[in-house]
C-alpha cells in the first residue's frame, strides 16, 4: 500500500521534445516550403518516415507530395522599340537573353533554330512559361498571326496551326494557360481571344470570342490535340463596342485582361476554360492608357484581382473585394510617392516625374517603370513597395519572361524490389520482408 501511495505520488518524467513528435503533415508542409530538389531528396534520405512522407507516389492520390522546384537560367527581354534613343532601333522589337550567371552561354538560348516566318516576317516573344517560349509573326491585315511553341534548352518547337474559322480572324492576343504548374513540350495549353466585325451591327461594335489550344502527350486518351471552345464560356461570345483598339492589360488570378480606351471598359478572357465577361472600372482608378495601369498577379492565397495605376506622382494598388449581393468595389491597398521613393536611387535627377511616370513592364508580384523624360528603368515589388534599379529585368526597357528548368524529383518509398511477385521497385509503401 504505501508503495503504490509512493508511486502516485512521484511525478512522471517528462520526456524531451524531438522532431519525431512533428505531426506528418506539418513535416509535409515544411517539406513543400523547400526551395531547393537538392534539400528534397536530403530530407528524404535521412529515415523512413521522411522517405514515406517526401514520396511522390503512396497508396492513395491525396498522400502524394506533389512539389516542383524550378531554377531560372535568365531572362528573355523583348526590347520595346518606343523607348530605344536611336532611330535606327526603333523598326522592330529585339529579343534578348540575359543569362542568370557569368557561367552560362548565352549562345545556346537564341532563337535562331526557329524556321522561317511567313513571307520572311520575324518571329515575335509574346508569352513565356517555364522553359517554353511563345513566338508569333506579325499578322497580315485580316489573316491568324503564325503561331510557334519552342524550347531553346531543347531546340525544339512545334507549329500552331489556326482552326478553319479563325483563318481570317483578328488575333486579340494569345497565352500560356498558367494553371499547370508544369509545362513541356507534350504537355501545354493556350488561350486567345479573337474579334471579327459583328454582322448587322453599326458602330464598330465587334464579336470577340475565346479559344483553347490543347496539346497532350499521345498516350493520354482523355484530351486531345488542337482548338475547341469551351462548354462553360459564354454561347458564342460577346459583343463589344471597340474592341479593335483593346490592348493587353495584363494578368490576374486566372484572368486575362484587355482595355478600351475610348470608353474605359475592360474584359477579361478565363484561361483554359475562355469564359469571357466585360466591365467597367470606376472613374477614381485613372485612365485606362496602356502606360498609366495594368492587372497583376502575385504570390497571394486571396483570390483578389489586383490593378496598379499611376495617378499623377503616386502608384497605387487597388484590389477587388466582392460583397455577399454580388456587387463588388475596388479598394485601395497601397499607395507610393514615386519622387520620394526613387530620391536615393543611383542616377536620379532632380528634372524627373516632371510627367507622369510609364510601365514598362509587370510580372509576378512586380512592375517595372520609367519616368516620362529619359528612359529611367525602376522596378517596384508590390508586396513591400520596395523599389530598387540593379536587378536583372531592369537592364532594358520591355517586357520580361523569366526562363526556368522546372525539375520533379520522384522519390519513392520502398527501394527494394517488390516481393510480392510485382515487376520493378515498389512505388507504394508497403511491408516488404
């Protein structure tokens, strides 16, 4: 009795904390945070729980750690004619690659292994997603643009071809659809919007429809090559008033943006599905010149469309938040004072922002600017509002798509043979012996 009195009241000894007492998925978190395949594969090697939980294959699909690790080799520039100080660079846009590292030869991303445009017309940068370019040629007067997907790691490409419909259709703009995380050269999908006259209708009212290009492997029996429209876009598509003069507007949250200048309307295609709406942006936003705003994405779980607008002196940052009737405002978020902000940047003038300021380019959580006066290149992260000048798509003035090798490492979980009469290494976990 006074033993069992004695052992009830000895306190237990706790014991101390380790990494083994990290739940699996919060180590599945962290192991999606991970920036480098080299760590990934580390942290798999070190036990067998880590191995099973950095898997890429298990017994059922949501186990899977579904993680893509990319390292960007440099920077395509298309080099906007406008900006260029000698006449004789202004005829046409230059790409341009600017390699990441001193150790990588530029020489082996040119371009120069695409064939020949029709009629001898140069090849274009429109778009660009992981290692994959989208190059287009001019379009001739009521004729689809040539359309040609390559990969310069790999001198590889491949030709669009329009469908019979759109032969004869102006060419509004065309896209990566960015909602694969992955992309290759037999796996990849396009969205372009295209206008013709509305029959019938006066007025400069046009009939704007959305396009999907889907390319798949051959052994993947669920899709199919070439164009389709979408079940869920709007029947036939809409009308718009204009929309010969739209320009491109930029990109948010799965949304590709156009504007009208004349009446300060916008709309904007889905990618991968087309579905097409038309809208108009309140008045206190600004003007809807291609220089003054544009739509950007960034790294945000939101879900919130996001415009950047230069009003006079100020940058701002306005952001889409819908109400539970179904309207919706712009809010703004963040403003910048752009001559006190770029006051201690190297090569600053005392005569700058005498205008208002132009964007040159936007990407990902960016915005690249230049004052009205001389061309000025100065980038703002919209995420601190930092601005800096020495970063690598600040070196010319145009519009900037980053080069990536995105890699998958597999890494599976049992690395014996099967012994349960199975060909192979065992991809699922499992109690081999």
């Amino acid at each position: 009795m006074e033993k069992e009195t004695l052992r009830q009241r000895t306190p237990a000894t706790k014991l101390p904390t380790t990494v083994n007492d990290v739940p699996d998925h919060i180590l599945k978190l962290i192991f999606r945070r991970l920036d480098s395949h080299v760590s990934f594969l580390r942290a798999a090697a070190v036990c067998t729980r880590w191995r099973r939980i950095a898997s890429t294959r298990g017994t059922k699909y949501r186990d899977w750690n579904h993680h893509h690790f990319f390292t960007i080799l440099g920077h395509y520039h298309v080099v906007d004619p406008s900006f260029s100080p000698s006449p004789a660079q202004r005829r046409r846009r230059r790409v341009v690659f600017v390699p990441a590292s001193p150790s990588i030869d530029a020489r082996h991303f040119t371009l120069d292994f695409l064939p020949s445009g029709r009629g001898g017309r140069p090849w274009e940068l429109v778009d660009g997603c992981g290692s994959l370019l989208l190059v287009t040629a001019n379009q001739q007067r009521g004729c689809f643009p040539d359309l040609v997907v390559c990969e310069p790691s790999s001198r590889r490409y491949i030709r669009i071809k329009p469908a019979e419909d759109m032969r004869y259709s102006h060419c509004l703009g065309v896209f990566f659809d960015g909602r694969y995380s992955v992309m290759s050269m037999s796996s990849f999908s396009l969205t372009c919007v295209v206008s013709e006259r509305a029959a019938g209708i006066a007025g400069g009212v046009s009939f704007v429809t959305a396009r999907v290009y889907t390319h798949k492997p051959p052994w993947c029996r669920r899709w199919r090559h070439g164009w389709s429209t979408s079940r869920h876009a709007m029947p036939g598509g809409i009308h718009i008033r204009g929309a010969e003069s739209a320009h491109y507007a930029g990109r948010s949250k799965g949304y590709i943006f156009w504007a009208i200048e004349d009446d300060g309307s916008v709309f904007a295609a889905r990618e991968g599905t087309g579905a097409l709406s038309h809208f108009r942006l309140p008045e206190n936003r600004g003007s809807c010149h291609r220089s003054t705003f544009r739509f950007i994405d960034d790294d945000g779980a939101d879900n919130l469309v996001r415009v950047v607008s230069l009003i006079g002196d100020d940058l701002r940052v306005f952001v889409q938040k819908e109400h539970n009737n179904g309207g919706s405002d712009w809010v703004l978020v963040r403003s910048l004072h752009l001559p006190e902000a770029t006051l201690e940047l190297q090569g600053y003038k005392e005569c700058f922002f005498s205008r208002t300021a132009k964007i040159v380019a936007a990407g990902k959580g960016y915005v690249v600017l230049t004052q009205a006066e001389e061309t000025w290149l100065f980038s703002i992260e919209l995420g601190t509002m930092q601005v800096e000048r020495e970063h690598i798509r600040n070196r010319l003035a145009g519009e900037v798509y980053p080069y990536e090798l995105r890699l998958q490492p597999k890494v599976r979980v049992c690395v014996s043979y099967c012994k349960r009469g199975r060909d192979g290494p065992c991809y699922d976990f499992c109690k081999c012996k």
